[in-house]
C-alpha cells in the first residue's frame, strides 16, 4: 500500500521471504558477533550494540574529533564529523535521545557524514555534573529552554565553519531530540531542514516555523504517534510544509535503542530523510 499525503503514512511491510532473511541475518549476526558493513544502516538486537559503520578508505573517508563550542557561561562538548571531500557541505545539527551523546548516536552522526554532511551532534548533557550518569533521569534535569539555546549556538559555530553551506543547515531530533529539533526551527528562519524522529511537538510557535518538517513516527509509540494528524492540521492551518509516516511494527527509538531496532524502519526512514534532506525546495 502506497502512502500518501493526508493519511496515515503506513510504510509497505516486507513480504514473508525478506521476514524470513532478515531473522535469519539477525540470527547469524548473534551468533558470531560480525557487523554489516552495508550502504544501509544495520542493527543488532543486542544490549550495547552498535550500529557499526564502515569507514575504510574505499567506502568513505571522513573526520571525526571531539569540539567544544561556548553557550552562554559554559562550553559545550561536541562530536563533530566532516567528509574530507573539498568545498562546501550542507550540514546537520543531530539532537540526541535521553541516552544522550552515545555510541549509536556517534554512529548515526558518522553515517550522515558519508552522505555528504558536516554534522555536528552537541552533548546536551555538557551542563550536567561530572559524574552523572546519561539517562532519561539526568537529561530530566536539564532546563529545556537552555538546552535549545545550546543548541542555536551550535547552529552559530557551524555557520562559521568554512566547510559549510550556511544557506543548507538542517536539524534531526529523535525521541526528547525531537521536541527540541522543533523548538531550534521556531527560532532560527534560517534553518533549512528539519526532521524528527518520534517526538513530541511543542504547543506553541509552530507559526514561526520557516523550514519544512519531516516526521518519522513508530506504530506502537502510543505516546507520540497520535499527535500526527493533529500536527499535521495545525500545521497546515499555519501554511507550513510537514511530512509524516507512521512504521508499522516499531516501536518508539526504531533507530537508537538496541533493544527496539527495527531494520526496515531505519533503512527506510533514512532514505526519506537523506531525500528530504538534498531537496532544494
């Protein structure tokens, strides 16, 4: 089934025999612990799992460092990615989850730079104690407007990045990313691109949004996923550009948690986000 605008965005579901591979994948890949090294993003449905990269001189060549930018009294920490290609590239802000800066979040932020971005995923939790530990506890204690003006002063230290096209600075939240992705987009005209991945939307200033949305919500989020159509109306009403599709058989973080990876979801919603992405208008 195709989806189409105004409706629920349902993805095709895969015939038996791509169910069967794919259970068959994830068994092998179990058992001896290989990671793909595919074009497409791959998962494994392990604790602590990774969702590794491939970064060999052939397939992609990259830079990756660790940066600090100043907020306010404070310097934010950083993980900043840069394809080592010349000239200028369009670049992304990613907004980690309430796992905050971690493994998978760095690969996401990798995997978007072999795409031609530079991208730069802040460590919201910079303003947070020294020995606290990243949990949707610690990230509960940040002051939500702070943590959307550290990230406009990440916007401003891409914008001066001699690598970037400032005119092409998007942003992508996923899960309390999302909310905050929204929230960069009220207030900065200039921005690009946004895009969210199951995420709450604010209640107020959606007016002021300039840059279209793209939206990926999962079938069995209950919390987030039926505030799509309502978006969707407000948003129109607004005469703004917003985009949705619901994932059927996922659950809430299909790509970050390793515990709810769905596959076919990520693949899928990256090559949307990827298109919307590269899309002039």
């Amino acid at each position: 089934m195709s989806p189409t605008r105004n409706s629920w965005k349902f993805s095709t579901c895969s015939p038996p025999g791509r169910r069967i591979r794919r259970r068959l994948w994830n068994l092998v890949v179990g058992a001896t612990c290989l990671y793909a090294a595919t074009y497409s993003l791959v998962g494994l449905g392990t604790a602590g799992a990774r969702l590794e990269i491939p970064q060999s001189g052939s397939t992609v060549d990259l830079e990756a460092q660790m940066v600090q930018y100043p907020s306010g009294s404070l310097n934010i920490r950083a993980y900043l990615v840069k394809p080592r290609s010349v000239g200028k590239h369009p670049a992304i802000i990613v907004v980690h989850s309430t796992h905050g800066l971690d493994d998978r979040t760095e690969d996401v932020t990798r995997r978007f730079a072999m795409d031609g971005f530079v991208v730069l995923a802040p460590d919201l939790l910079s303003r947070a104690a020294s020995s606290a530990t990243p949990g949707p506890a610690t990230v509960a204690q940040l002051p939500a407007a702070q943590t959307v003006d550290d990230l406009k002063t990440g916007y401003d230290f891409l914008a001066k990045d001699p690598d970037v096209d400032v005119s092409q600075i998007s942003v992508v939240g996923f899960g309390w990313g999302g909310w905050r992705a929204l929230m960069v987009a009220e207030d900065i005209p200039m921005l690009f691109r946004a895009v969210i991945y199951y995420g709450v939307t604010p209640s107020t200033g959606l007016e002021n949004i300039h840059a279209p949305v793209l939206a990926h919500y999962a079938q069995y989020d209950y919390r987030n996923t039926g505030n799509a159509i309502s978006t969707e109306k407000a948003m129109k009403n607004l005469g703004k550009r917003f985009t949705y599709y619901v994932y059927p058989e996922a659950n809430a973080d299909f790509v970050n948690s390793p515990d709810r990876h769905n596959a076919e979801a990520t693949d899928l919603s990256w090559q949307r986000t990827i298109a919307f992405l590269r899309s002039p208008s």
